[in-house]
C-alpha cells in the first residue's frame, strides 16, 4: 500500500514511499465475505466458473463501496457536525475556511473524529436526494424548483457540485457516488457535495424567512 505523508516540521516534502502490508487480502475477504453469501458464495461452496465469480465480486465490491459511504451512529453525528460548520463557512463566503475545515476530515475514522471523507460525502449526498426532489417533508414546497443549479467557480468542489446538483434533482445523487468519486476524484467529491449542500441549505433558510443557523441544526442530522 503506497501513501504520501507530509512532514510539518520542515518546508520540505518528502518522496512518496512504499510500504507493504501483510495479510490485506485476508482483511478484504473478511469484509467482501458476508457480501459474497448473500449470492451464495462462501469458502465452501463448489467452484463457480470464473464470469460468474468475478460478477459476484463486483457487485459485493460496489455493495461495500455504498457502505462506506453510508454514515451511522456516532459516524453520522460527527459527519453531520462538520456539514453544518461548513454551511456557516460557506454562507459567511469564506473558502479558505470551508478548505481547512473539510481537509481534516480524514480518509479513515481516526483518534481525531469519527467522521470521515466517505462519510461525509454520503450523508450531503443523501440529503441533497431528500432536498431536491422534496422527498423530505421538512422541505417547503417549491424548494427544489428555486434553489441553485450552479455555484461560483472561486469555490473549492464548484465543478463537482455542478454534477450533484442534476442527480439530486432525480434523486440518483447518493447511488451516483462511485461514477463521482472515479470523474473527480474523492477529495474533490467532498467538496463538491458539501459545497452543494451549502448552498442549497444557505437558499432554504432565505426562502423560507428562518435562521441559517437553527435550519442547520434540524435538518442536517
């Protein structure tokens, strides 16, 4: 597994390095395992020909791809906390601040937070499908219709938000997240998704005559 790791103490970066880990593929049967059962291939099962295998491998790979994407628990409070901080950021029009907040997020729960960049990137997804297509009966009728299409260019995630906007729209935008993540890139999903939410959440709460700061706290959980 390769990695690229920043030093902070010096103005210098170093290369990236390798580094090899034994037994990934053990770990990565023990999460596709339970996945494959469901199409009825376990460890004990008689060999199936190789089409129909790697068929089962991809659809249990895309399953656990949707998972990581899919928030719970103490995952999703802390998830939801950074989508709130960075709607007020966005709608005190500060990138800088939306750029920092959304870079500590890190790939993998850590010590930190439990929130993560998957995390993160469903939940704004998942809320905007709700949003956009007034699925969620919190929204004001006519909201979907109003509310931006576009956001400026000087923000950080403006390209990728110019996609999610149409696929919630259809709520398709969360089941979308993989065709996403391979167009732009994870990070820059991130912020494209949080960057959408933002705005969307920012149009809300001047359309419906409420404060941004109690909208957020209601309805991104």
């Amino acid at each position: 597994m390769s990695s690229t790791r920043r030093r902070h103490q010096g103005p210098t970066v170093p290369e990236p390095s390798i580094q090899r880990r034994f037994g990934m593929a053990d770990e990565m049967w023990a999460k596709l395992a339970p996945l494959l059962a469901e199409d009825g291939i376990t460890e004990d099962s008689p060999p199936v020909p190789l089409a129909e295998l790697q068929a089962a491998l991809d659809r249990a790979l895309e399953r656990y791809n949707m998972m990581q994407f899919t928030a719970v628990g103490e995952q999703r409070e802390a998830a939801a906390e950074v989508l709130r901080k960075a709607t007020l950021a966005i709608a005190a029009n500060h990138p800088a601040v939306l750029r920092s907040l959304l870079s500590a997020v890190e790939p993998e729960v850590s010590e930190q937070s439990p929130a993560t960049v998957a995390g993160c990137t469903g939940m704004a997804l998942g809320l905007l499908d709700g949003w956009l297509t007034e699925r969620d009966p919190q929204v004001p009728k006519g909201l979907a219709v109003r509310a931006p299409r576009i956001v400026p260019a000087r923000w950080p995630g403006a390209r990728p938000a110019g996609d999610v906007f149409p696929l919630a729209r259809k709520g398709r935008a969360l089941s979308s997240v993989m065709s996403l993540t391979r167009q732009h890139g994870g990070f820059n999903v991130l912020h494209g998704s949080v960057l959408a939410l933002g705005v969307t959440c920012q149009f809300w709460a001047t359309y419906a005559g409420e404060d941004l700061d109690t909208l957020t706290a209601r309805v991104i959980r």
